[in-house]
C-alpha cells in the first residue's frame, strides 16, 4: 500500500539522489517527487525494483517491522494487511459509484477532490448516503493506517 497511492501521496528523491536511471526507465516526476500511485507499480510488483529511490528502500511499514521483530506472526501481518486492502476497495468502490474514477491520484487526494466538489454542490438522496459512507470509510482506514501501518 505504500506504492499504491494509500500510504504516501508521493516519494521525494533525497538531494543526492539521480533521477536518470528512473527517467530513462520511464518514470516521471513533477519537480523532485515521484507522485503515487507509483507509476512503476504493476500488480504488487515493483517494475524499477532494483533502481528505486531509497525513501522506498528504506521504508517498512509498522506491521512489517513488527513481524520482523516477531511482536506480530506473519498471519497477523498479512491480516492487518488484507483488512486495510478490503477498506481501500470499499472507498474506490464509493468513489465510482460518485463518479470519482482518477485512479492515478493518492486516495487522500481523490477523497478531497469528492469532499469538495460535494461541498459545492450538495448532493441528496442515494449520493448523499454513499458521501456519508464514504466519509466513515476514510475515517476509519485513517483510523487503521495511523494504528497499524506508520511506524511511530
């Protein structure tokens, strides 16, 4: 999740770090940052794995670094995982029914942009229930990533 787009809404390359090999390779950057989803994400696989910038080397997410240190079994893991992939379903699911379909924006970014333009125009009925949803939803996947996946 953290290339997805659900985590980090971009990676910053560090001063010192050359973008050539990432440029060349295809992917593109707005100033330094490498905005997510992460363009070179295909599946749950990493197409520039062994060029990838060192923020991406060197994060771990909570839940990795709790199993690593065996405070967490690898079932554990991967249950926190799932849980928190069935609620990003759930808010991209909410998010087309309300005509939201960005895929290449960070989540958060994708639920501003809906929050806003509902703000502009309210909606009623069906619309108004699903914003309602996926205002929870949110809510409660911020809930769950702060809990769970950001080390501190």
């Amino acid at each position: 999740m953290c290339c997805n787009g659900v985590i980090f809404a971009d990676v910053r390359l560090r001063r010192a770090e050359d973008p050539s090999a990432l440029e060349a390779a295809g992917i593109e950057f707005v100033g330094r940052r490498l905005p997510q989803p992460c363009p070179a994400l295909d599946g749950c696989a990493c197409k520039v794995y062994a060029i990838r910038p060192r923020h991406c080397r060197a994060f771990d997410c909570q839940v990795l670094l709790r199993v690593k240190a065996a405070e967490l079994s690898h079932a554990e893991g991967l249950r926190l995982v799932r849980r928190a992939q069935r609620s990003v379903q759930k808010i991209e699911g909410i998010l087309a029914r309300l005509g939201d379909s960005n895929v290449r924006q960070p989540l958060a970014a994708r639920f501003r942009i809906m929050a806003a333009r509902m703000e502009q125009c309210p909606p009623l009925g069906a619309k108004a229930r699903d914003f309602a949803r996926l205002t929870a939803a949110m809510h409660e996947l911020n809930v769950q990533l702060s809990r769970d996946f950001y080390p501190g």
